[in-house]
C-alpha cells in the first residue's frame, strides 16, 4: 500500500510529513510526500514558515503520480492560495480516499495557512476532502461561526459540508467525566464517538489521528470503523507522549507495537492459499496480548471476526482492546502458566490438520469436553476449564490445543506462540 502526505516539513519531526512518514512506517507501509512548505519550528516556539514554489510543487506531483498507485492521500498544511489552487488542479479528477486536516495553527502558535487563503481553502481544498477533520478552533475558523449552545456541532458540520466535503469529523469536544468526544457527520447520518481523555498538551496528535484515518480508509474500513481505529491509536501516541526537546511533549506512535504486529500478521494470514478451508463455522480471532496481561482488555484481538466469504477471508470488524473474547481467554490461561506466550488464533478442527501437527515438531495437547462438569458449562467457563485442563501437567508451551467438540459444540484448533509471525510460522506447517 502506498500513503501520500502532502503537508509541511516540520524539523522537529512532531508534526507534518515527518511525522506522517512515521505513523506510515509503523503501519508497514510505503509513505509519500509531496512538501507544500518549509517551516522552522521546534517544542519551544515557532519561527518562520515559507512556502515552496509553484515549479517545484508541480514536479514534485508529477514524479510522485506518474511512478506509483497512490491508495490514500492525506493533506495537511497548504499555507497560501497558489499551493491550495495548484493541489485542487491535479487532485480534483482523482478517485482516490483524501482526508483533509485543516492546520491553521500550530501547537506553539505559528501560522499554517494564510489568512488571505481561507476563502479558497474552503473553495478549492474541502471539496477534495471524503473526510475533513477539523478540531473544534479549526471548525470554528472554517464555518466562522463558534460553537455553543445555539450553534451546536451539528450545525457548524453542515456548513463545513456543504462546502463540498463528503464527511466531516469535529474532534476535541469535551465531555464530563475524564471523556472527549468527537461529532461525525455522513452523509445520512450523524453520531458521537467518546473516549478517554488525557489532560496534557502535545505536539502531532491531531496529523496521528488524520494518518491513522487515511490508513484505514485504504484499507476499505468503513468511516466509522476508520474513526474507532484513529482514536485508538492517537490515544496511544498520547499516552505514549515523550519530552524530547525543552517544550511540549512530541506524541509517539511507535511505542506500542503491538497494533502493528498483529495488522501485519493478519494481513498476511487472509492471503495464505486456500486458507478459507480452515475458517470455523464460529469464525476465526487472531489475538496478541501486552506484557503481563490481566484480562481480556490487555489483548488485542478482532471486534468481530476474521470470516469466510465464498474463497476469501476477510476481517469484520476493528482491531481492538478487548475485541476477543474466546480466543484471548484461552491466551489469558497459556499466559499465565507460560509468560512467553503472547499470540493466538483459532481454526477450524480436520482431522488432515491433526494428522500433520503430529508429523511436524509441533508441540501439541488436547482436552476432552465431554468431560466437562455441569458448572463449568453452567458458568459459560468452558474455554478456561479445558485450556486449563490441557496443560496443568505440561513442561513446556503448547504449539497448539485442540479438543473434538461436544453435542452443539464445534471442535477446534487454537495455535499458540510468541508473536503473531510465530504463529503463522506454525500454521505454515499445519495447512
């Protein structure tokens, strides 16, 4: 997948194409850019912002687009109306996913755009814009209109959209309760997306958000699923915030890896050949946990499934904290007799797929659940009581768990390992 930032140039690299570039890398894949200005700015203060030429902007378009399929494009600062007017040139005719964060000001004050180029951002760049994500000081600047009790969310959104953009998300609205919240509008229809606020200023959360959403969007997520993901991961890089310089803490999104590790694997796994014969009829999670998890809200799995359509696989939902609930148990229950073990999936039970973990080097155990008490089955602890009973007398981690079902009850085959690479490495062998 090939992402193109076209922005700013940011040399403390929190904000900008730099920081773009790395919230693509972390998603593994391949981030263009295309530099719209040059800016001198750091955590302290900012200085000078001077745009680059109508020449080399155009070139720089030209080389990008004549060379490489762009899936996504997200544009960030664009400062002055003959950038904006040569962007709307080229991008106009395009059928690519363009999200448009409209920088105004950075987080140390410095101007991103041009006072004298608002009136054609709003006519040139919105209209490119499948999704605009304006914070609440930004919606206020686009729509000139504050919003407040009268002037709800709502209606500043559908004076940005009736600017041209498709969608429009209004990021940063407080709530009570430790919660901030964001005002979506579609097409046919409007919502709220809340989550965990963090009280501290920062430098690049809002380009994480907008490069997190265009990744998504490439990827044919829906826009409310796209949005669940940004939030997430802009949450993390938040949380993850580091002081780097003498100012304001830079967001870093390369600290929790474990999104990435697991996006990767299973886009690898919905490509393995033939791969849909070992879909259950339950479906499938793939699931990767932090260090020392607690629950099943420390492991990362699919907010849905991994499911068979016909001879593709495909992924049904988010990637999220807490969106396994089968599959992360029995993780939770390897985990804490074998801390090295952190990924699992499961697939579907054959007997062909038996027969060759036995021939590999594949370290196996199984639990019979026809043997299961009235209260286990009572209590819904199915899942905890045979992976328990699978490997209280085991030396060592089990490559996979497997048990022949019950009356009502599919058979399975849950894979273990330390990474979700590892995993796939030992379904290699299996199918």
């Amino acid at each position: 997948m090939n992402l193109l930032s076209i922005g700013g140039s940011d040399p403390s690299s929190g904000a900008g194409i730099q920081s773009d570039i790395k919230v693509f890398s972390k998603f593994n894949v391949h981030g263009l850019t295309i530099i719209t200005a040059i800016t001198g700015q750091n955590t302290t203060k900012f200085g000078i912002a001077e745009p680059v030429s109508k020449k080399i902007l155009k070139n720089q378009l030209e080389t990008v687009f004549s060379d490489f399929k762009i899936d996504g494009i997200k544009i960030g600062m664009v400062y002055d109306s003959q950038i904006i007017k040569v962007l709307y040139d080229y991008l106009q005719k395009l059928n690519t996913p363009i999200v448009v964060d409209p920088v105004i000001q950075s987080t140390t004050g410095g101007k991103l755009i041009k006072k004298s180029a608002i009136k054609d951002f709003q006519k040139y760049i919105i209209p490119l814009a499948t999704v605009i994500t304006p914070n609440k000081f930004e919606a206020e600047i686009l729509s000139k209109t504050k919003i407040n009790s009268k002037n709800t969310p709502e209606k500043i959104a559908k004076i940005i959209q009736k600017m041209g953009a498709k969608n429009v998300v209004i990021t940063g609205l407080e709530e009570k309760k430790n919660k901030i919240s964001d005002f979506v509008l579609e097409k046919k229809s409007k919502y709220f997306l809340s989550g965990e606020k963090i009280s501290k200023i920062n430098h690049g959360s809002g380009g994480n958000y907008s490069a997190a959403l265009i990744f998504s969007l490439a990827k044919n997520k829906t826009l409310k699923e796209s949005l669940r993901f940004a939030k997430l991961f802009t949450f993390n890089s938040i949380k993850n915030a580091k002081k780097l310089g003498k100012g304001i803490e830079i967001t870093d999104a390369n600290e929790d890896t474990i999104n990435s590790e697991l996006t990767d694997a299973i886009n690898k796994f919905v490509k393995i050949k033939d791969i849909y014969k070992n879909i259950p009829e339950c479906q499938t999670n793939f699931v990767y946990s932090k260090q020392k998890p607690k629950s099943t809200k420390d492991v990362l799995g699919v907010l849905g499934r991994i499911v068979k359509a016909g001879k593709q696989v495909i992924v049904a939902g988010d990637i999220t904290y807490g969106g396994s609930k089968h599959v992360a148990t029995a993780l939770l229950v390897v985990n804490k007799q074998f801390p090295n073990i952190f990924a699992a999936i499961n697939l579907k039970y054959q007997e062909k797929t038996i027969s060759k973990i036995k021939k590999s080097r594949l370290k196996f155990s199984s639990y019979d659940r026809t043997h299961e008490p009235k209260k286990v089955k009572d209590q819904g602890s199915t899942i905890e009581w045979g992976i328990k009973n699978s490997i209280m007398n085991l030396k060592n981690a089990p490559d996979v768990i497997f048990h022949k079902g019950d009356f009502g009850k599919e058979p399975m085959i849950i894979v273990f390992g330390e990474s979700p690479n590892s995993v796939l490495k030992k379904i290699s062998k299996m199918v």
